[in-house]
C-alpha cells in the first residue's frame, strides 16, 4: 500500500509477485524486517523503484503510516457491509453482482461465460448494474487509462493469507489484463479476524505539547527516573547518556567562567541577548553539525544556563550573523525548496512528503529532456523565468481599448478632464501623482485614468449605471474619465444604439445623460419602449424650433435618420475586443486597456487596478521614465506600451485571470500520446519555434475542421508555431463499420512521419476544407491530393490498429486536460486555450496568441537556456522546439497551485529565486 501511495499503476503487479510462494515464500513466517527488506528488494528488483527518491519516499511514507488510514478504512467497510455474509467463512471471495464466490470453479463459470458472451439487454433490464465504487478502491485495469469501464466489475474481498486467495486473485488478474478485458477487477481487503482493540494504529504528524510555567523544571533532566523513585536500575542507562552528550563535550571545550552564577539561577536579559550566537558556536564547533543542531533544540532548556555562561562566540560568526541580519528580517524565517516558498502549514512531514513529490515529479520531466539535475533547478529559479511568473506585471494582458483602430468616433465620453471646465483649477504637472493624498486620487489636469464601458443600452441596469453611479463619480471629481461603446448584437440594442448616437451627436452629453436618466426602468430587465416613445416626443418638442427639425423616432431607430449612427465601426470595436454578449451578458469594462466584465465586482476590480497603474506610474516617475515632457502622450500611455495588443480573445485572455497549464512529459506519459518531431506542421522559413500548438477537437465535424483551417491558415513565413492535431470525437470512431476520412488521413501521416512535409494548402485541400486555389496544380482533386500526400498508399490500406491506438490516446489527452468529447480546445507549451464554441477563434487570435505566450512564457525559459545550456539551440530545430515546449510546460505547471490544495484564500505562488545564496555563507 505504500508503494502505491507513489506508484499506483505497481499496486497489482506488486501485488501478485508479494503472494506468489516461488517468489516470497512463507511470508507469514518472516519477521516484520524480513518482510520489509524483502518487499522493497522485490520492487527494486522488478524497477518499481527506479525514480530517483523513490526508495527514500516510500521509506519515509512508511515510517509516517501514510497508508493506515487507507487500510483501516477499507477495514471499516468491510465490517460495516460485509461482516456477517457467507463471505467471511471463506477468507477471501469475491462479489460478482450479489452473489458470494469463494471457489474457483463457480467463479470460472459466471466471469468466463459473461466476458466470452457480454450481455446486450438494455439498461432497463441489464441484470448486471453497475456497483458503486470507493474513491480508495484498487482498480484493475486502471480507469486513468480507460476511456469505459468494462461492462462487468469483479470485486475481490481479499485475505491474502487465506487459502484461496491465490486462485481467485490470479483468474481476475488474468482477465483484467485482456487487451479489451470485459471485467473489471477491484480490490478490497477483508478485516482481520480477532484484533485487540486496544491495540491501536498511530498516525505520525500528530501531538501534543506541555507548557509549564518556570522553565527551572526542564533544567532537570528525569527522563530516565521513570522506572522507580528510588533511581534503581537508571544508573547504566545515565553513564551511557553521559558517553553521547554531544553538546556538553562541546561547552566544556570552552574556558570555565569561575565568577559564573549556579546553573539553578534564572537566565538574566543580557544572557539572553546573546544566547542565539552561543548556540551557533557551538554546532559550528561540531563534527556532526546537523546532529548537534537536533539535540541542542531537542534539549535546550538543559544546556540552556551552561551554554549561556560558558561559550565564547568569535568575532568572524557575530560578523555573519549581523552581515545577514541585514538581509533576513530579524526573528522571520524562510524555508525554500527547490527555490520555493514553503508556507509554514505544510512544514509537517506530511506536507513536505507530498511537495517532495511535486518536486520530483517536475525535475524528472526536465531531466528526462536531457537536462541536468543542476540545469533543472537554475532553469526553475532563474531570473528571467522568475520575472515572467511575478504576476504583478501591470502590463501584462492590456488592449489597446481606443477606437483608433477605427479610425474614431466609436466611443463617447462622458467627460474630458484635459477640457472641461470642472477641472481647470486642477494641477498641470505629472508630479502630481506621486504626491500624498489622504483616501483619494492625485488629481492631475490629463486623461490617465480612462474607464471604456461595452454595454447593451437596451438592458436596464446599462442605463441604471450610467445614470446613476457613472454620473455620481464624475459629479464628485474623481479623476477618471469615462466612455461608452453601445453594444448592437440584439434587435433592441441595435435601436438603442442608434438612438444614443443621435441624440448624442444632435443634443450633446449633458441632455443625453439626462434623457438617459428619465429612461432608465429599474422594474423590468429590459428597456421600457413606450417611456422612451414619451419621454422623446417630449424631449423632441423642447428642443425642437423653426430652424431645427427633430427627426421622427421610428426613422431614428430604423436608421433612416440623416445623421447615420457608426454601427458597423461599433461592431468592428467589439469584435476585436471581444465585448460580445456572448463572453459577458452584462457587458464589459475597460480600464487602460485592462479588461473586466461588466458585473456586481466590477467596481472593486477597478479600484484594485487603479492602485496598481498609479503605483506603476509613480515608479516610473520616481525612476525618472515619466516627466512632464510626456504630459501630451499621458492619455494612452497604456495603450502605446509596446507590450499592448490591438486584439483580445476571451480564451487568451480569460477574465478572472486563472490559465490551465499541464505538464506536458507527465501529460503524454500517462496517457501514452506520442508526439514525434514529424507529427507537426512547420513554418516554412524559421529556425527557432518556441511554440508547440496542438488542435483539440473532432476532426471529422464541421466546427472541428474549421478550427483547424484557422489554425493553419495563421502559419506564415514569420510565424513561430508548430501544430498537430489531437481527436476529440464524441464517440470512438473505432467502433464503427468506417473510418472517417479527415482523423483516418490524419492518424495515417502520423503514423508514416509525413505530417512535417507537408504544406498547410495542401493539407487543407486533403481535408476537404479548401478548394483548389489557382496555380499549376489547381487541377488536382482532393482524392489526388491526398494519394500525393500518403506517397500513393491508398485510404484502405491506412493501418487501423495504429487508428485505433491514436483515437485512444487522443480521447486520454482530451479528458486529463478538461475537454469534455466533441469540444473543442487549444493546447499550447501545456497551457489549455478553452474549451471554444463555435467560430470563437479566427487566424488573427493565432497570431495574437501566439504573440502572448511567446513573450509570457517562451521567451523567458528561452533565455534561461541561452546561459544555463547554450549547446542545446545547437540541435535540430524539431528537438529544440521539443525541449522548449516541454521545457516549459513543466516550469509553468508547477508554479500553479494544486486544485486539490486550493481554498478561497488562496494567493498567487510566489516566483522561485534563490535569495539564500546572498548570504554570506562562511558559517550558514
């Protein structure tokens, strides 16, 4: 069982060489260190101990029990469900749909008939229902590696010392280990007859602790008077005490100090003040400093007085240890492991067991790519890697939210601070910002703060807002200026739209607002028509005289009126921001280019993110980047940073922040996918490819093709991406009479290392999804496209085990990574782009995409590489792409939190560093 704790796939091989007699005989005879150096020589020897501190792991869950709540509760289902069956007469049985089967024979006769004749009865009257499993049972075949369970499940009440136990384990284990086994095997164990109650399992990790009130009585050593009150029989085990105090043989080696108090009289404050150092003296006077530092804490209330009054401590140790006082704050303690932060709740064993895990794991993919164990671990904490994962970068994910792209005239602003008369008493000078303002905002005479508001003018709580908490913070002088953007996706937005871009343009922003005030209806969802129809016609008979005509409201909102609203520019605003009602049916919010939805938090995510761009921009001032020469530019500063994009993607740029990154060598290990070097698709022209891009979806549907066409179409001679392709389907195209031609041709250039020769157009046009384009071989049909691209072996002759096989992995992939089948997703360097709906992401969001992960996270482990192992770019541009995706993947995964470890306050892992080596280190 502890095995398995940290290899679970060798539970049943283990298992079944543990009680097989040639192997481990009379095992039940062996004493407990017998059979624990033989358990471990066995694994060892048949490599299920093979991963570098694996051994050392198992050895340490041992010592901890880490398996006896596991075993003591497959104990307590057993007695609570099963204690008084038949069952328990047999020693070990198994249940095969409520009957009890304890001899071979009858077990032959029910599991070998229903696995060579499997039942094809509908589910109302399948005989056979599925029986419920544990969360902690041991199943076989294993389901991580199964797309469906076998359609019979054996369950195996095993005593593994009965008599029987071996027939019966070895029949299931042979028919679970069929290539399309139809039985499932779990494992269960019987609870031991006859167990003393007051024998008790013991769980390490727990205690207690006693806290006396005078620290005079921890002086005394009584540890070993527990025998008698007399001292009888202590006196042996005192002397032999006495041969291994390490740390009184240390103190003694110092001077005596004759004028000294008794060792009975309390510490005075001034021995305190100094007690620190004289106990690092001394283990740095040991041989054996580790074991020197366990028994002075184990015990250091007794060496407490003597040490304080007898070691003298040298100059060169007070030096250090006020030289790195000056860098760690003084009584705070840091614990690093692997150059992360490890927060004190998990500084337990427990908690160090399962991050020691985590740690391996990581290291293990970046060695298995041909790294170092020492290049593994500057690769996780270097720098620029550390950079990248600080997650305070206030550029990071902003859009350049203007309508320059539009060439204007989209948004309306609400307020113009670098214009309007309510602010020209306000400060002209950038140095404004960095002044102390008490529970306020610098207020300084330029746009810095602007707030792009994408709503749908025909919900109410759109004009509820604008109207009312909008036009409250511009009344109170906050120096943010705010604009709309009318979303028109729906028939009355689209009239909204035109109706606000009207009176706008006609009547000005001051009578829009306040039109917008006596429109607004907090008591439906929608906009209310006929108030609207009113409160025009009255709007349009004040403004209206002899020389102005008011146009009529149903031309106005039918877009017949003479001032043309700009709708299509609106549009073309919102599809490139991604402000549909489809990401966010409220709408969206922009704030420097900073993308939030239009929700209940809102509010609070803007004050958030308006801390954090003035705290930028008071570094910037502060660092002599931002002067006053830049004050005609302070209106987009955000926007013309070179690290803003024109367009977002609400699958590149989700809106609560959080990415799905996987491990990508832990990922295909475990669900058996091969990736090959020729498997991809390559950009034509360069050498350096930091981006492996795989398409997730149904390759034979309609939507799943399209994603394909728009992911091939983004290669280009500059493009830095390779892509493959991975088959989602919603039912296993295997089961089938036929293979479906797009996956079938897809598996086969795979298969046949031909992916990578291919060119895009022309795989394309193989497909199916584009036709001939004109040139020389615009003649060719796609069934001739495709005998060229398979060098002329025609589709029947496609290997359908080798079919089968990548379906199965690819379904694999699809679940580990969250896809459910049929959809639709992107997997790049391990990060999860999904899953995508529809026609979501375009050729444009690949090349954005592209462009965002290369700078995120490619680029950095690039550098990293660049210092740590220059000679690995010297390879073929396949196997460097291969490392950098890899590579990456695996520092990216493990800085995320574990979802298992994850709670609602949790914060954002600290970037890896090793800090520990500015400490001067002559002692430390």
């Amino acid at each position: 069982e502890t095995i398995a704790l940290e290899s679970p796939e060798t539970f049943f091989p283990l298992l079944d060489q543990l009680t097989d007699p040639e192997i481990l005989p009379l095992s039940e005879k062996l004493t407990p260190e017998a059979v624990h150096q033989a358990v471990l020589e066995i694994a060892a020897k048949n490599g299920y101990l093979t991963k570098p501190g694996s051994l050392a792991a198992v050895e340490l869950s041992l010592a901890l029990h880490a398996a006896t709540p596991k075993i003591e509760a497959f104990y307590n289902h057993y007695i609570d469900h099963h204690n008084n069956t038949k069952g328990t007469e047999c020693g070990s049985w198994v249940e095969w749909y409520g009957e009890v089967v304890c001899d071979i024979e009858k077990l032959v006769n029910l599991a070998g008939v229903e696995t060579i004749e499997p039942t094809t009865k509908s589910s109302a009257s399948n005989p056979f229902p599925t029986p419920r499993l544990l969360t902690f049972d041991h199943i076989h075949p294993s389901p991580a590696r199964m797309l469906k369970r076998p359609p019979r499940t054996a369950i195996f009440y095993a005593s593994p010392s009965s008599a029987n136990f071996r027939e019966l384990h070895s029949y299931l284990l042979s028919l679970a280990d069929k290539p399309n086994s139809h039985v499932e095997y779990v494992f269960r164990y019987v609870a031991p007859t006859g167990r003393d109650e007051r024998v008790r399992s013991y769980l390490s990790g727990y205690g207690v602790s006693l806290t006396l009130k005078k620290t005079d009585y921890l002086a005394i050593d009584d540890r070993n008077t527990r025998n008698g009150a007399n001292g009888e029989n202590t006196s042996k085990h005192d002397d032999a005490v006495v041969d291994i105090d390490l740390i009184l043989s240390l103190i003694e080696n110092h001077p005596e100090n004759t004028t000294a108090p008794s060792i009975k009289a309390p510490l005075t404050e001034d021995e305190y003040q100094n007690i620190g150092h004289q106990a690092i003296q001394l283990i740095a006077d040991s041989a054996d400093p580790l074991a020197t530092l366990k028994q002075l804490s184990q015990n250091f209330p007794k060496y407490a007085p003597t040490l304080a009054r007898r070691v003298v401590v040298n100059s060169s140790i007070t030096e250090e240890l006020e030289a790195n006082g000056m860098k760690i704050q003084g009584g705070g303690h840091v614990f690093w492991l692997n150059g992360a932060s490890v927060s004190d709740k998990d500084i337990n064993p427990f908690g160090l067991l399962r991050l020691l895990k985590k740690e391996r794991a990581a290291m293990l993919s970046l060695t298995s790519l041909g790294l170092t164990r020492s290049q593994a671990l500057e690769l996780l904490t270097h720098p620029t890697v550390a950079a990248s994962q600080s997650g305070g970068d206030v550029l990071d994910g902003l859009l350049d939210a203007t309508d320059r792209p539009e060439d204007g005239g989209v948004i309306v602003y609400w307020n113009d601070i670098e214009k309007d008369s309510r602010y020209q008493q306000w400060s002209t000078s950038v140095f404004t910002l960095i002044r102390p303002v008490y529970h306020s905002i610098p207020s300084v005479k330029y746009n810095v703060f602007n707030v792009i508001l994408a709503l749908d003018l025909s919900q109410s709580q759109s004009l509820n807002f604008i109207a009312g908490s909008m036009a409250t913070l511009i009344d109170r002088h906050l120096p943010l200026r705010f604009g709309l953007v009318p979303i028109s996706e729906t028939e009355d937005g689209t009239r909204m739209a035109r109706l606000f871009y009207h009176v706008v343009s006609n009547y000005g922003r001051k009578k829009t607002l306040a039109f917008i005030h006596e429109a607004k209806a907090t008591e439906t969802p929608k906009v209310n028509w006929d108030i609207v129809e009113r409160l025009f016609a009255d709007f349009a008979q004040v403004e209206g005289s002899e020389t102005h005509t008011v146009a009529e409201l149903d031309d106005i909102l039918a877009g017949k009126s003479s001032s043309e609203a700009p709708l299509e520019q609106a549009r073309a605003y919102a599809e490139r921001l991604g402000a549909t009602l489809s990401a966010s049916s409220s709408g969206h919010v922009f704030f420097n280019g900073k993308h939030f939805d239009y929700n209940a938090d809102f509010l609070l995510n803007l004050q958030n993110e308006l801390s954090k761009q003035l705290q930028f921009l008071q570094e910037r001032i502060y660092s002599g980047k931002l002067t006053d020469e830049h004050n005609e530019t302070l209106a987009t500063y955000f926007y013309d940073q070179p690290t803003t994009v024109l367009r977002r993607n609400q699958y590149i740029y989700p809106a609560d922040g959080l990415l799905r990154v996987f491990n990508l060598p832990d990922l295909f290990g475990r669900t058996g996918f091969r990736a090959a070097p020729s498997a991809f698709l390559y950009p034509p022209e360069v050498t350096v490819i930091p981006l492996t891009l795989y398409v997730v979806g149904d390759l034979d549907s309609a939507e799943g093709l399209k994603l394909v066409k728009e992911a091939l179409l983004s290669i280009n001679p500059s493009s830095r991406t390779r892509i493959s392709f991975i088959h989602n389907p919603v039912d296993d195209p295997t089961e089938g009479p036929n293979r479906p031609l797009a996956s079938w041709l897809i598996a086969h250039l795979i298969k046949t290392n031909l992916v990578s020769k291919t060119a895009p157009e022309y795989f394309l046009r193989a497909l199916g999804v584009v036709g001939p384009t004109n040139g020389a071989q615009a003649v060719l049909s796609q069934d001739e496209v495709i005998r060229a691209l398979t060098e002329g072996v025609k589709v029947v002759d496609f290997d359908p085990v080798y079919y089968a096989e990548y379906v199965k992995a690819s379904r694999l992939v699809a679940r580990e990574i969250g896809v459910a089948p049929g959809q639709q997703a992107l997997l790049v360097n391990g990060r999860v782009v999904g899953p995508i709906v529809g026609g979501d992401f375009v050729t444009a969001d690949f090349a954005a995409l592209e462009d965002y992960e290369i700078r995120k996270r490619a680029d950095p482990i690039i550098k990293a590489l660049e210092t740590i192992a220059p000679s690995s770019s010297d390879t073929d541009r396949a196997s460097y792409a291969d490392l950098l995706s890899m590579a990456s993947s695996a520092v990216a995964a493990i800085q995320l939190p574990d979802p298992s470890e994850y709670t609602i306050m949790q914060t954002a892992q600290r970037p890896r560093n090793r800090q520990y080596q500015l400490l001067d280190s002559k002692y430390t």
